[in-house]
C-alpha cells in the first residue's frame, strides 16, 4: 500500500520510497538519513496536526507534518 | 598549523574545543547550537596551533547560514588538518559527510567521538579497519571526559607534517563514468582552479546541482553549463531518479556497506534515560511535564535570588550613609563615591543573585537535550503564528540574551522566518529584563504578580507574530529537526557555561552600571538630570510614572538592567514601594521589557536582518511599549 508518511500510525514501520518536494527538502532528509528504500518507524505523532517523531537508522528526527506528507512510504 | 574541526551537529566538536582551548564556545545537546566559528590559539607539544571550531554541517552541499560558513570556511583553502568529528552511535550516517570531506583531499584525520555512548547502543567499530578503508588516521574519543583527545590532536599534527590525504572511494561503475567524463571538462576549462578545489569534488556538485556553485558558473561559459545538464541527464535517464537523488543514494549505499563491514552489532543496554521520552514527549504528559519544568525553574530563580537580595541591599543600603557621616553629603567626592557604591550594589545585590540560578538552570536544560523535545512539542503553536518548532531553539535562548538568540535563528531556513523570529526575540524578557521582573514585580508586588508579567508577554508575542506573519504571508518549510539522545549534564560543564555567559555581565554589563551610575550622579550633582526628565515628561506622564523616571529610559537603552538600577538611585531610595504605587512598578516593567532593544541587540539585528528592518523592529517595540505601558496603568 503506497501512502504518505504522515497517515502511518505510532510504532509502525514503513519503507521510504520516494520523495515528492523539490531538491532541498531531498536533499535536507538524505543527510538525516532518509533516502528512498530505507525504512522508518513512526514513534510518536503530536498533537494538533503537529510534527512525527520518526526513527531512523537509529537515530530520532521530528518531521513537521508538511514535510512528513512529501514522504512516499510502502507500509508494512 | 591550523586545524579546522568539522562535522556532524551535535557531535562534540565544541566539546572537543573547549578541552584544549578551555571553555571558550557554548556546547549544548541540540543540533546546530555553534552558528559562529570561534577559534582559538593553543600550545600543544611546544608547537602553536590555530584550532577552529566550525559550525556542524550535515553535508556539504549547505542549506542553512550556518553550514554555509562551515563549508566556505574549508573551500578558502587555507586549513592544515581537518579533524571530521563523528558521533560514533551515528556512524553510517555521519560517513556520508566523511565521503565527501575526502572528496576535498585534505589531510584529515577522523575523530570517532563518544565511543562509550556508541559501545552503550551496541555499536562496536574495528577501527583500524576503518581506517584502512579510508585511508586516514581514527581515533576514537570521549570528549566530555576528555579521552584520546591528546592522541587525535598529536595524530592531527603529523598528518599535517606528512600532508597525508586519504583514499577517493568509488561510486558504482557506471556513476564514476559520468563523474570522469563531467571531471575532464572541467579540467579542460580550469573551472575548479578558480574555487582552488579537485575537480572531482566540483563535478560531484555539478551533478548534484548544488546551487552555489551552479550560480558562481551560470554566468561564465554557457558550453559547460549545456554538459552539464547533459551529464545530469545521463544520471536521470539511466537511474530513473533525478541526478542529485543518484549521487546522495550512491553516498548513502556506500556509507551503509562501510559501516556494515566495519561494525558488529551487540545487544544495547538501555538505561532510565532512553524511556524519559515517554512522558516528556507524550501527546498529554508532554505537556504537563513541560509547564511543570518551567514553573519549577521560574520559582527556583525566585527563592534564590530573594534570599540573597534581601540582606545584600540592606548591608549596601547602610553603607552609603556610613559613608556620609565621614564626608560632607553635598560634595562632589561624596556624589561620586554614592554612584560607585550604588553600581556594585546593584550588580551584586540585584542581579547576580537571579542571574546565576537562571543561566545554571538554562544550562541543564540545554546539556540534557530537553530543547528539541520543546520544539516538537510547539511545532504545531508555533505554525499558528507563521513560525515552525525550530524556532522554540532561539525563543528559549532569548531568555537568556537576546542577541545569541538573534544568532541562533540562522537555524531557521528561510529569510523571512529569521526576520519574524529576530523580532519577536527582542521582546522575549533576557536575563536583564528578567532580574528585572523578579527583583522589582516578584520582590515588591507578588511572585504571581511576575508570572502574569511572563505570560502576558507570551500573548503579547504570539498576537505580534500572527501580525507579522499576516504582513509577510509565506508559507514555512516546515519543521526537520533531529531529536538527540539525552545525555546526563555534566556539572563541570554546566558550571563552565554558567561562567562564560555570566562573564558577560560581569565584564561588560557591570563597567557599564557603575559608569551609569556615576554619571547620574554628577547629573544630579549638577542638577542636570532635570533638563532629561524635562524631555521625557510627556512620556512619563502619560504612563503616570514619577518625572525622575526619565534619565533611566536612557540608560536601559544601553543595558535593560540599568533602567532598574538607575530607578532605584533616581527615587533616592532602595525601598522602591515607598516611592512607588504597585500600578508604577507595573507600568515601568511593562514599559522597560517591550521598548526598544538594547544597544548590543541593535547591533546583531543590524547584522543579521539589515538596517531598514532594524529600524522597524525599533519602532514597532516602542510603540508597543507605549501601548502597552498605558493600558497597564489604568488597568492594573
């Protein structure tokens, strides 16, 4: 199932598979970590439409829920 | 020899700085805290280093204003060594920095720091076998302890002697082909001799269509630009993705199988520590636990600074009359040995004893990693006035000074979020405005009185930022933001940052309030401060507020501590209430933190947004101030 990285739901995993916004915001997740193919789980979801908390090579990132719905995901 | 420290946010490099230079850079546990670079001269092994504390970079192709730095720093050519600091819990990620670092062909050494913290997640690295992957020296350290840190700086300097570059890693057969063909051009035409960088590294930015070196070339010769493009599109054609995507992934596949052939994965031992999350970033208890923090920390500051104010004014207070039996009152020596005496008073008495358990508390705060869980946590609020969670990071440190958290909005990426942050930071209450808050509002009025006194100012801010942000309609980029391990603050640290940040006031701030207050009191010597007072009284009788009132505004222009300072001399008494009504000191608090900057914030705003939208920010918060100081006396 191809969906957004926001509508994935606390402790799941999904697998990045493209990234929709233009060549920063590319550019700006590959360096935390988030290329197409890799996978990521969804920690915590704040809220108010706010930001993710993802996991990530183990690693933390908040994602804003924007940039988070640039994120084309496979979920698991 | 000059050694420049690059690497990842957040992966010590200011620590590893303050070890040898002494603590001279603010470390914190949030990434991208270092937007300036600091450098320092130190002695080691008998030999004069000049060691450079960049700010991190999560890659070099730069985004933000402080990376950019960081990179043009590196591309001027003129660093001996770079010592690329990892953070050894995050090392496939931190590699796909390394690649490129190499790409520069500097003699580099790499510094695997807070190895403890990697062996504790379970992440054990063959370090030699790293090395010879690379081809320059590892060295694992602890910064914060200061392990290996005498090995990688002894390491440093004989690669340095040697000029000892590493290996260029190769991308998949068919990318380096494209990089060769685009690498020769360049050649050809010399382009990469104007930068003083290898070609491969430029070739690599070309494809990857970074736009600072696009730009520099657009305007030269358009036959490159025209190869250029067609070698994007052989990588776009061939990989199906676009060209910058290609050269990311195939640094990343790279990365991943260093990193798997150099590491054993064991089982990680968790701690308290890693479950603090739970709670401080939970949907409800987030946010309980985040008033709780800071209601806790406003009523320390509180108890503290009231317990040592109170008998250090007293023992000033007497001295001054003292004073006055052994010289005549109405001599000039008399005056200005009062206006000494009353300056020292006041930074000791009044300020200090607030200062230092805020700037203590900030400090914990920040070590710990809380920072970023805040942004998370008001990412959603802070859209509502235009602004993304990012810019909780300069707010917070507006409570401390104004002008680092002037600085520190560089973390933000666009202009126009500098340009509401900067604003809105200079009407965040400092540590100047806030001793002001406590020692005149909480000290004379009530503690509760203080706390209204904050959150009438966080309304006021976010109703200013809705404004803004409805002048300046754009919409934010939105929030990405790396969210650090907790780390347990070391109190050697913490008491470090403590003192450079109060040597702030001491040194600068406290000259000044002794000036200040001499000066006042030649002015009343010389019955001159009538003449002021005479000038300002328009606009201390529409706020109701004593004529002699006047001279302070001046000088809290120059310090916002000074107005208070100054009030307490200008009235001719500590005891504020007697010469006071509540609604006054109401009305000067409110007056004092909105109107104007002071002079050191002019500057940085003058730096960092330009002059035109430092003059609108001067004349919007004095409006304000007015407004606002009105309202409050005749509603308070």
């Amino acid at each position: 199932m191809i969906i957004t990285l926001d509508s994935i739901g606390e402790n799941k995993k999904a697998k990045v598979v493209s990234i929709s916004g233009g060549w920063g915001i590319r550019q700006r997740l590959g360096c935390l970590g988030i290329h197409p193919g890799d996978i990521i789980t969804v920690k915590k979801s704040a809220i108010m439409r706010g930001p993710i908390l993802i996991s990530v090579h183990g690693n933390q990132v908040a994602l804003g829920r924007g940039v988070a719905r640039k994120v084309v995901v496979e979920a698991e | 020899m000059k050694i420049a420290l690059m690497g990842q946010p957040n992966s010590g490099k200011s620590t590893i700085f303050n070890h040898v230079a002494g603590y001279k850079a603010v470390t914190s546990n949030f990434p991208g805290k270092t937007v300036e670079y600091t450098s320092s001269k130190v002695n080691l092994f008998g030999e004069i280093f000049e060691i450079v504390d960049l700010p991190g970079t999560y890659s070099l192709t730069s985004f933000d204003l402080a990376e950019l730095e960081a990179r043009k720093y590196l591309l001027k050519g003129n660093v001996d060594v770079v010592i690329n600091v990892i953070d050894a819990s995050l090392l496939s990620r931190s590699l796909e920095l390394t690649l490129q670092l190499l790409e520069l062909k500097l003699p580099m050494v790499i510094c695997l720091n807070m190895i403890d913290e990697a062996e504790r997640k379970g992440i054990k690295i063959d370090v030699e076998k790293l090395s010879k992957i690379l081809g320059v020296p590892v060295v694992p350290t602890i910064a914060l302890k200061g392990k290996g840190v005498k090995k990688l700086f002894s390491m440093a300097y004989k690669i340095g002697e040697e000029k000892g570059i590493g290996k260029t890693i190769n991308f998949s057969k068919d990318v380096e082909e494209v990089i060769a063909q685009l690498s020769t051009q360049i050649k050809k035409k010399q382009i990469n001799q104007e930068f003083n960088i290898p070609e491969r590294f430029l070739a690599l930015k070309y494809l990857e269509n970074d736009s600072y070196f696009m730009e520099n070339y657009e305007e030269k010769s358009n036959n490159l630009f025209k190869k250029i493009v067609h070698f994007q599109n052989i990588l776009e054609e061939t990989h199906g993705r676009q060209s910058d995507v290609v050269i990311s992934s195939e640094r990343h596949h790279l990365s991943m199988n260093i990193y798997e052939s150099v590491v054993t994965l064991t089982k990680p031992h968790t701690s308290l520590i890693d479950y603090m999350d739970n709670i401080l970033m939970h949907p409800l208890f987030g946010y309980i636990s985040l008033g709780l923090i800071f209601y806790l920390f406003f009523n320390l500051i509180f108890s503290v600074g009231k317990m040592v104010e109170e008998p250090l004014l007293d023992y000033f207070y007497r001295l001054i009359p003292l004073i006055g039996k052994s010289i005549n009152p109405n001599t000039l020596s008399f005056s200005i040995i009062s206006g000494i005496i009353q300056g020292l008073a006041g930074g000791i008495a009044i300020v200090l004893p607030y200062l230092f358990p805020f700037l203590f508390g900030l400090a914990i705060l920040e070590d710990l990693g809380y920072l970023p869980r805040i942004a998370f946590l008001l990412d959603a609020f802070l859209h509502k006035i235009g602004l993304h969670g990012k810019a909780v990071i300069p707010f917070i440190l507006g409570y401390g000074c104004t002008v680092p958290a002037i600085m520190a909005t560089r973390i933000l990426e666009s202009e126009r979020d500098r340009f509401i942050a900067s604003v809105l930071a200079t009407m965040i209450p400092c540590a100047a405005r806030m001793t002001i808050i406590f020692a005149l509002v909480a000290f004379y009025i009530s503690p509760q009185a203080a706390l209204a006194v904050y959150i009438l100012n966080i309304i006021v801010i976010i109703i200013s930022g809705k404004i803004l942000s409805r002048l300046l309609p754009e919409v934010t980029p939105g929030m990405i933001l790396e969210i650090p391990a907790y780390h347990i603050p070391s109190i050697k640290v913490v008491l470090a940052k403590t003192w450079l940040r109060m040597k702030e006031f001491i040194f600068i701030a406290w000259p000044l309030l002794i000036v200040g207050s001499t000066i006042l009191s030649l002015l009343q010597y010389y019955k001159m401060d009538m003449l002021v007072n005479k000038f300002f009284s328009p606009l201390t009788s529409l706020l109701g507020l004593p004529v002699v009132v006047g001279t302070t505004l001046i000088f809290g222009i120059l310090r916002k501590e000074l107005s208070m300072l100054m009030l307490i001399q200008a009235i001719g008494t500590s005891n504020v209430a007697a010469a006071m009504s509540t609604t006054q000191i109401m009305t000067f608090t409110i007056f004092i933190i909105f109107y104007v900057p002071c002079v050191a914030t002019i500057a940085v705003l003058w730096k960092e947004i330009g002059s035109k939208r430092t003059l609108f920010t001067i004349t919007f918060t004095f409006v304000l101030a007015v407004i606002l100081a009105t309202i409050t006396r005749f509603v308070y």
